[in-house]
C-alpha cells in the first residue's frame, strides 16, 4: 500500500484526499486535494473564481507521538452574497480555526469532561487555544432553535470571579433545564436585552418565569412580560432562610466570643487529679454551622447531638433552626395548605425577635404571592440548583478566569444539551 493511500484510510477526512506526506521537524505534514472544485464561502455562497490563494497548515489529532499537519491551498474569494473577500470554507475545519475539525471535537469533548490542563498537557495546546477551539465549537453547534417554543423558564444569576463579577442565565424548565441564554451582568437591562432577543411572539407564549427574590429581574419581567406568572423558586426561598440562620449564628458566636475568652491552652498531659477541663463554648458555637444548616434527614449522629444539646438549653439558635425548618415546611406541607402555613410561619417570624428572622419575614412578605404561586405551578428549580455548582465547578476547571465570553461558551458546552461528536465514532475504510 502506498503511504498516501495508507494516509487516507487512517485520517478518514471527509471531502479530501491526501496527496502527500512528508516528515518535518514539526511532524508529519500531510498534503491534502480537495475533492470539491468549487469555492465556497462560509455563507454558503459558492464560485468559481478566486481573489488570491495561499498555503495553510491546521494542526489534526496526533499520529502516535508525532504531532499531525495538515496542509492544502485555501483562497480567497469576492463573495457576492457577504459583498466581500472573504476566505473559503474548507471541509476539515472550521471558518478562521488553525485547528482542524476532527482535533477541536475532541477538544470540545474533553473540555465536557476534565479541566483546562489535562486538555493542554495531552493535546499540547496552549490554553488560549482550547478557549478559542470552545468558543468555535459552540458558536457551530448552539442550536438556534433553542429559543423557539419557551413557555416556563428559570432565570438566575452566577456569579464567577470570587464572586465579583456576574452572569445571568436562562434555562428552559420544560428541557431539564437547559440553558438557552447566557450574558454578563445581573442588572434589569440584561434580562430586558434576553426578552427584547425573544421578541414580541415568543415571549407572549410564556408562561412561567422562575426568579429569586431581588428587583432587577422582577422589574425586567415586569416591563417586558408583564403577562407571564411569575414564581420564587423554593431554592431561593430556603437559601435565604439558611442564609439568616448562619447570620445568626455568626452573632451568637461573636457574642460568646465577647463574654468568654477561650480557655488558655494546656502545655502535656493534665494530671490525674485535674479538674476536668471546661468546654470551649466559642468552638462549640461555630461548629454548629452544618448541624442547622443541613437536611434534617441528612444529620450525622454528632449533629443530632449539637441540635439537641442546643434544644436543652433552650438557645435562640435552636429556634432559628425551627423557624428555618418551618419555612421548609412550605414546601413539604400539601399545595392546598400552603397559604395558610405561609401565613401562619409569617406571623411565627415577625414576632420571633431575632432580628435575621424579622428582615426575612418581611422580604418572604413581600414577596408571597410568588412564593405561592412557584407552589402552584409546581416549578421547583432543583434542575437549576444544580446549575450553579456546575458553573462554579467549570469555573474551578480553570475555564473562564479570564474572560466572560470564554465562560458563557463552556456553559453553553456543558449546560445547553451541546452533543459534540468524537472523530472515533465515524467508520474507517477497510481493506488493504
Ligand atoms: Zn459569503
């Protein structure tokens, strides 16, 4: 067998054919022929004609240790259709990508799976090329029908950069939550630029907004839907509650921090006879975060401990957890008693005293007819719950440190349903 022709069954390309191949120092250089005569612009527009041509070179999956080139004449074309020179599409990569197509999927599909230096390190690719071969892989494969046929949508907000910089995103309900709309900033004017992109008819077909508790999006909605229910996501709802919980727990600790300095530590063994020594109570405050914080169900047998110890001494902790687990109720008790639960909890919190719960019960307040009517409709967001952590956990993979855009294409890669298919799945030629 001739080695082009061995070439050409090993690299499978679609629409070229190698021509020839040559061993450089940079690796093997494999000449290809394009099968098709006509250029074609990425439009989608084809001629004869062409403006200038040149040589490129686009870096294709490894061949054992060596690394792959392919290399093939491109030109340039006057596309009537864009009303400009523009540079043609070839077969095996994408519009203006130095790597060939085969090469970015698996990039995409790793970027799915691991972080950003088990892709560099593997494929030898600098990391500002696996954020490219993202971006690249996405804007071909977002599915512009995803915006089509919405009727209940989940809205919230990301944050990335420590916490410092903000991302809104729009999952469909009705999809697993899918995400189908990512974009910087958490302000009323991004989620207005989200309905403005829907336009007037797909978003009269909404029905259902899910939305946490603050105005920016409430307003935008507001402005621009105003037709659509709107609902608290029971996820927000406990979120704040855990949130006043762990406020309040903060006080308490500094205030026994305040009272009682820790006990001085003991340098060996105390002896026999000492009396036994007193419990650090500061200690004893703080680690009681986990213990009211998490599932009941969920408790280790230390934590059950805590809450009791907590329940005997009758410490305002102690109530903040049942406050919280009251709240939770709302979303335990039957949809039918859920009302009167809500207005017996409010009556509960705004009497309790302790000032996290007073501020929670008003925004709960406030915010009642949307807390109810999530229960109603039955959104629950736990699809979207999940979102978060999976954007933190990207984040965590070292994608988008750097730039928003980089972010917004590895959630759409990883939480937009984006299939990307590995070059291993297409059948070889067979035979010798
Ligand atoms: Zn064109």
């Amino acid at each position: 067998m001739r080695v082009t022709t061995a070439f050409n069954k090993m690299l499978g390309l679609v629409g070229a054919s190698v021509a020839s191949v040559t061993f450089a120092p940079e690796g093997i250089v494999v000449g290809l022929r394009r099968r098709r005569a006509k250029h074609r612009c990425p439009c989608g527009w084809t001629t004869w004609a062409i403006y200038d041509r040149s040589v490129r070179r686009w870096r294709h999956l490894d061949l054992g240790a060596a690394k792959c080139l392919l290399e093939a004449e491109i030109c340039r074309i006057r596309c009537r259709r864009c009303g400009r020179v523009r540079t043609e599409e070839v077969p095996w990569a994408r519009p203006g990508a130095r790597h060939s197509r085969d090469f970015q999927d698996v990039v995409a599909w790793l970027a799915q799976r691991v972080d950003k230096t088990t892709i560099a390190t593997l494929l030898r690719v600098s990391w500002e090329a696996v954020a490219k071969i993202v971006t690249d892989v996405v804007a071909e494969a977002i599915d512009d029908a995803r915006l089509e046929g919405l009727v209940r949508i989940g809205v919230d907000e990301v944050s990335y950069r420590k916490g410092y910089r903000f991302l809104t995103v729009v999952a469909d309900h009705d999809r697993g939550g899918a995400v189908v709309w990512v974009a910087e900033g958490r302000d009323q004017r991004v989620l207005e630029a989200f309905y403005d992109e829907l336009g007037v008819e797909r978003t009269g077909r909404l029905e259902a907004i899910s939305l946490d508790m603050a105005k920016a999006y409430k307003s935008a909605t507001d402005a621009k839907a105003a037709h659509v229910s709107q609902c608290v996501d029971p996820f927000h709802v406990v979120k704040l509650a855990n949130e006043a919980v762990d406020k309040a727990r903060r006080w308490a600790w500094r205030q026994e921090r305040r009272l009682r300095p820790p006990p001085a530590p003991t340098i060996g063994r105390p002896r026999n006879d000492a009396p036994p020594r007193p419990r650090d109570e500061v200690r004893f405050v703080k680690h009681t975060r986990w213990a009211l914080l998490k599932d009941p169900e969920d408790l280790l047998e230390s934590q059950v401990a805590v809450l009791d110890e907590l329940r005997r001494r009758r410490s305002v902790l102690y109530r903040c957890w049942q406050l919280k687990e009251g709240l939770r109720d709302l979303y335990r008790v039957r949809p039918a008693h859920a009302a009167e639960h809500l207005a017996w909890w409010l009556s509960w919190a705004c009497r309790c005293r302790i000032p996290a719960f007073v501020t929670l019960a008003k925004t709960v307040r406030a915010n009642r007819e949307r807390i109810l009517a999530a229960i109603e409709l039955g959104l629950s967001n736990s699809k979207l719950e999940g979102l978060n952590s999976k954007i933190r956990l990207i984040n965590h993979r070292g994608y988008g440190h750097h730039s928003a855009s980089a972010l917004m294409a590895m959630i759409h890669l990883c939480c937009g349903g984006v299939t990307v298919e590995l070059p291993t799945g297409r059948p070889l030629p067979v035979g010798t």
